[in-house]
C-alpha cells in the first residue's frame, strides 16, 4: 500500500500551483526571482489526428497555451457536462498495465497520455491545456517525434514566473517480484534504465543518459512503443492494442522485427522505456532533479515511485531553478534541428 501525501491545490480549477511553502532558491549567488529562468507554454495551438492504440477510435488532441503554474491539464471536448478537465498529476493516475490512466473525481479519464507528456518534458513546456476529443490520446507513429515536431516547430513561449523544480533529497525506492525503480539525488535529470526480454530482438539492453542538452530530441523522442507478437492476440483478445499496426508500434517476433523498415535504433526499445518514464515522471507537476533507475519498470511501477516519494516529506523539496539547475533540466538545449528525421 502506498501512502499519498497530496501537495497541490487539489481544487477543481484547472491552475494549481505547488503549494508547499516558498521554494528555495537553487544555485549560488541568486537571492531573487528576477533573472531567474521563466516557465514557458506552447506558443500557439497544435493539433495532433489520428487513432488510440488501444481503443482503435479516431483521436484529435490540441495543445493550448496556459498561463504561469497552471500545469499540465486534459480536458475532454466530446463530455459537455459535468467536471471535464483531468490534472496531469501523481495522484490521480489509475492502475493500468500497458499505458498511464489519469481519471477525475467526476469519473472523466483519458488514457495513453504519457508520450505527449514526454514531449512536453523534453522540450521544457511547463504549462499547457490539452484538449481531447475522446478517452485514449492518438497514439501517432507509436514514439514523441510528431509532439516534438509539433512543439518545436511552433515554439515555445517564455512566461513570466521562475521554473520550479523537485529536488529529491534521499534515495527512494519501490520493488515488485519482477523489478524495481528508484530516484536518487543528482543535480540535474538523468536516467538509467535495463530491460530483459527473452525475444532476442529485444534481449538484455541497458542504458544511461543524462537529459538535459537536447538529449530527449536526439537520443529518445522517436523510439517506438513495441510489443511481441506473441502477445498481440493477448491483447486484442482483452480488447487492448485494437488500433496498433505494425507502422505505429514495433512489433517483434523471436529475433524477427516484424515492422516494416525494422528498428529506429538497435535498442529502440529501452529507449522508449526511457521515454515512457520521462512522461511518466512529468505527472509529479514539475520536472524532477534526480536519477531515476528502472529495473524492467513500468508506468504503475513509476507512478508507485512518485507516490512513495510524496509520501515523505523528507525525500524532496521545491526549488527554483537558477541558470544553472535550469541548463541541467530535459527542456535546455533543445534544438529543432535536432529532431530525427522520421515519421
Ligand atoms: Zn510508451
């Protein structure tokens, strides 16, 4: 059982703010939030067509501008009634073993969310409304690239109040029988991620990067979901996987890649594990300094590793940023001209 410590205005207006006292000032020498580096939004609307992965049903998710602490939110366009709009956050994050579920006291969810939200971490979006017209996000060509594409491609804009940060403090862990997560202290955003999958087109991979200095648009926004083909009657069987293809998801077979054009990159898929967690990690409110380790993890298990976090008051606090905790963030040094060039 986890403990859920909530520290956001839990109100049903769609800004919240951190609301843990006055953060600390993060750095040498910055006294003051003047000159701080600013949060930033979309710089216009960006509209994104096309099918849920699971739910096989057409999708149209448009990216809006928000203000200062506003946060990431959902809000379904097809419900006219009623509580519509979902906080992309921790604590409302539903069990849900092949994508990550957010669902509001009213009962209004929207699924696969975490592939834009990792778009929105790697290129430093703070703050955005996206809407949504149905339950599960497009799910596009199965990576970030066309989010990242999209956000870049129109800009981003500089608001008007200082970056926030989570800076964890002390090691925290959480485990299953089958693997583990952990979030270290670091001064700055790093991943490590290992995998193990009998099919020897995937096999053992492992990986370590640090995300800031562009590192999420080169090295992790185009690597595809996958899944084995072993498992795909599975999932149709159980209603899941309805509107994957073999375009939109690597699929593999043994040592076969049965996906036309093969792989992105020959650990595509640890990569996308990594790109998961980034999007997974954004539903703490802030982006996160710390190592985050996963052991054959998944999205439960990382939402599980925020909650265990919260739970302690003592594993984190809020900071603001400084240039210099700001250039280690996944948003700095993000280039367009550094998106692969795919899909
Ligand atoms: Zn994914």
């Amino acid at each position: 059982m986890f403990h859920t410590v909530t520290i956001f205005d839990l109100s049903k207006n769609p800004g919240f703010r951190i609301s843990l006292g006055k953060p600390r000032i993060g750095g040498c020498g910055v006294g003051h939030n003047q000159g701080l580096p600013v949060q930033t939004t979309v710089q216009t609307s960006i509209t994104f067509e096309g099918v849920g992965l699971h739910s096989g049903a057409p999708a149209t998710l448009t990216i809006r501008p928000a203000d200062v602490d506003h946060g990431i939110w959902f809000q379904r366009t097809d419900i006219a009634l009623g509580d519509t709009r979902i906080p992309a956050r921790w604590d409302v994050v539903e069990t849900s073993p092949l994508c990550t579920l957010i669902r509001n006291p009213a009962g209004v969810s929207v699924s696969t969310i975490e592939h834009v939200m990792a778009a929105l971490a790697g290129c430093g979006v703070h703050n955005a409304l996206i809407e949504i017209d149905g339950p599960e996000c497009p799910i596009m060509d199965g990576s970030a690239v066309p989010f990242v594409r999209g956000i870049l491609s129109h800009g981003v804009r500089r608001l008007s109040a200082p970056v926030q940060a989570i800076e964890i403090l002390t090691p925290v862990s959480v485990h299953t029988a089958n693997g583990w997560a952990r979030l270290s202290p670091e001064q700055g955003t790093s991943m490590s991620f290992h995998i193990d999958f009998t099919d020897a087109a995937i096999g053992v991979q492992s990986k370590t990067l640090n995300l800031a200095n562009g590192t999420f648009v080169r090295e992790l926004c185009d690597s595809r979901t996958f899944c084995r083909a072993a498992d795909v009657d599975m999932m149709h069987s159980q209603g899941k996987a309805l509107g994957g293809t073999y375009e939109n998801a690597v699929v593999v077979d043994g040592a076969d890649v049965l996906s036309p054009g093969g792989l992105r990159h020959a650990d595509e898929a640890v990569r996308h594990k990594m790109l998961d967690a980034l999007g997974d990690l954004f539903l703490a409110g802030a982006p996160i300094l710390g190592h985050y380790e996963g052991h054959k993890a998944g999205h439960a298990m990382t939402n599980a590793l925020l909650r265990e976090v919260f739970a302690n008051r003592d594993a984190f606090r809020i900071v603001l940023c400084d240039d210099r905790l700001a250039a280690r963030l996944p948003g700095a040094g993000v280039k367009r001209t550094e998106i692969p060039a795919v899909a």
